[in-house]
C-alpha cells in the first residue's frame, strides 16, 4: 500500500497530466504584465504626440498582440 496520503496523490496525479502548470501559468502571467505595462507606455506616447507616429503606433500593437496571446494561452491552458 502507498504511503502517500489521498491529497499528495491526487496532486501529483494532476502534475504528471500537466507538467509544469505552474511554471507556465506564471510565465503567461509576467509576459502578459510586460504587454500591458508596455501597451499604457505606448498608448501614453501616441496621446502624448512624441515620436513618430508609425513607430508608437506599430510597437502598441505589438505589446496588445503579446497581452492577447497571453490571455488565449491562459485560458487554452485553463481548459484542460
């Protein structure tokens, strides 16, 4: 008989069918903090006029593309 009590099985029963959840859940978190931090950033220099306006434009984009892969990423992650 197993020495491991119900709670320490089932949670490693979860962790061997999702490994590193944990690892990933906190990696989509930090990478979806740095879009948003860097999406307000953006966002304040286009409403601020400075700098070109391709370029701030372009690099807004790019930080809501980030955030938004992140929160799809999360909840694909989240389904299963």
């Amino acid at each position: 008989m197993s020495k491991l009590d119900p709670q320490q099985y089932e949670r490693l029963r979860r962790e061997a069918k999702s490994p590193y959840r944990g690892l990933r859940i906190f990696i989509y978190a930090a990478f979806a903090g740095s879009g948003f931090i860097g999406a307000v950033v953006f966002l304040a220099r286009l409403i601020a006029g400075k700098g070109e306006l391709e370029a701030n434009l372009g690099s807004f984009a790019l930080q809501i593309g980030v955030l938004a892969l992140m929160v799809w990423l999360y909840r694909i992650d989240r389904s299963k």
